[in-house]
C-alpha cells in the first residue's frame, strides 16, 4: 500500500487537489478535518469537543486524530493506498504514523507539500468563507490563529521528512490546474 501525506498550511489547496488525486492513483482520502466536521455535524460527543478548539484555530488533541486515521487504514479496502490531507499535523502524530504503519511492516511513502506564503493563505480562506460557510473560515482571530498553530506545531515536520528523503514541494500559489498538473508530475516520477 501507498501512503502519500499531503501537506501544506491551510487554505494551501489540499482539499482542492486531494479529489483529482486519489481519483488518477486509486486511493482514498483522508482528511482528519473533514472528519471532525462531520462528527460536528452529527453532533457527536466527541464533534462536541472537538468544536470549541477548532473554533479557535487550536488542533484537537493528538489521540483523537490517531484513532480516526487508524481506524480508516483498518476499514477501508480495495485502493491502492491512502492520500492523507491534514495529518499528521506534529511530530507527536508523526511519530504516531510510523508506528500505526509499522505494524504491517509498511512505511509513509512520500510526502507531497503544497507551499504559499501566509498572505495567500488569508486570502483563500476569506474567499473559501463567502462558499462554504466553515465555522474556522469565519472569523479573521481564528485563521490567524491556524497559521500561527501551523508554523508553530506543524512546519517542524518539514524536517522530519525532509530527513528521511520523503518530503518534496511544489508551488501552490499558481492556478488550480497548474498546481494540478505539477502534483501528477511529481507523483508520476515517484511512481515511475
Ligand atoms: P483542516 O480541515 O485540515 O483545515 P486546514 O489545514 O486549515 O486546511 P484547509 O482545509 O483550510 O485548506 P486546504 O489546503 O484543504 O485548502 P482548500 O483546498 O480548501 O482542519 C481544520 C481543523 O481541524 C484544524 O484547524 C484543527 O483544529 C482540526 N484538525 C484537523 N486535522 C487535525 C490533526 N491532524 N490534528 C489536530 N487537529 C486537527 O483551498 C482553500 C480555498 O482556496 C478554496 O476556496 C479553494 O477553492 C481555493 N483554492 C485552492 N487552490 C487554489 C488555487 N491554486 N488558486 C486559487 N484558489 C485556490
Ligand atoms: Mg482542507
């Protein structure tokens, strides 16, 4: 199996990329934040939770994550892997992965980061607010807040992969199809 990370800071164009990606690769995604947005929506105990911090900008806590994306690796069958959007998200959960992936003897594959600057990342997210109506999107405090989480917890695993020869970047400030096409680019040649 394949286990491709997409990486890159919010409103980076993950979600966006993921669709066309695990439809070219047959693989499913996984997106630990659409996840807790539908155990929101369910109103769940744990959506429960989960909301005030979301809400903030904060990440929820580590175990929870965890749970969720194993349990997926155990359900899901018939892809030829996974295309995880949103996770890992610290070096906890990272950590976490390579442990989850070793008891099968498998291993993270590689990790494909979508990079724009921080002013782009406002700009995305003002514009995804006035579609899609996300609770995170609305409030200038909250994104602010997600970039600082982001540089804060999730950008030291740029190094972690970068050390184990998985991390590759490609430029995400241009068009959806450009960044589209220089996703299948390089998954192509690490497929090839
Ligand atoms: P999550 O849902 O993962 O949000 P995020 O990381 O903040 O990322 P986004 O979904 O905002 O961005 P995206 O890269 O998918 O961008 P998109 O494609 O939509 O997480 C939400 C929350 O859940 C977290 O803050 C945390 O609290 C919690 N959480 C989730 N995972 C967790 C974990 N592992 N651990 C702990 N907590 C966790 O694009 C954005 C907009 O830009 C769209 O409108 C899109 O149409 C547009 N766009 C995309 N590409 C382009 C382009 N090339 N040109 C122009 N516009 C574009
Ligand atoms: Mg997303």
């Amino acid at each position: 199996m394949k286990y491709y990370i997409l990486f890159g800071p919010p409103g980076a164009g993950k979600g966006t990329q993921a669709t066309a990606i695990v439809e070219k690769y047959n693989l499913r995604h996984i997106s630990t934040g659409e996840l807790l947005r539908k155990e929101i929506a369910a109103g769940s105990e744990l959506g429960l939770r989960a909301k005030s911090l979301i809400d903030a900008g904060a990440l929820v806590p580590d175990e929870v994550v965890e749970g969720m994306i194993e349990s997926e690796f155990n359900t899901v069958k018939g892809v030829a892997g996974f295309l995880l959007d949103g996770f890992p998200r610290t070096t906890a959960q990272a950590e976490a992965l390579d442990k989850i992936l070793a008891k099968t003897g498998e291993t993270v594959t590689s990790v494909v980061s979508i990079m724009i600057p921080d002013e782009m990342i406002k700009e995305r997210i003002r514009h995804r607010a006035t579609i899609e109506g996300r609770a995170d999107d609305a409030k200038e405090e909250t994104i602010d807040n997600r970039i600082k989480t982001y540089h804060e917890k999730t950008e030291p695993l740029v190094e972690y992969y970068r050390a184990q020869g998985k991390y590759r970047e490609i430029d995400g400030t241009g068009t959806i199809d450009q960044v589209r096409t220089n996703v299948f680019t390089l998954m192509d040649s690490l497929n090839g």
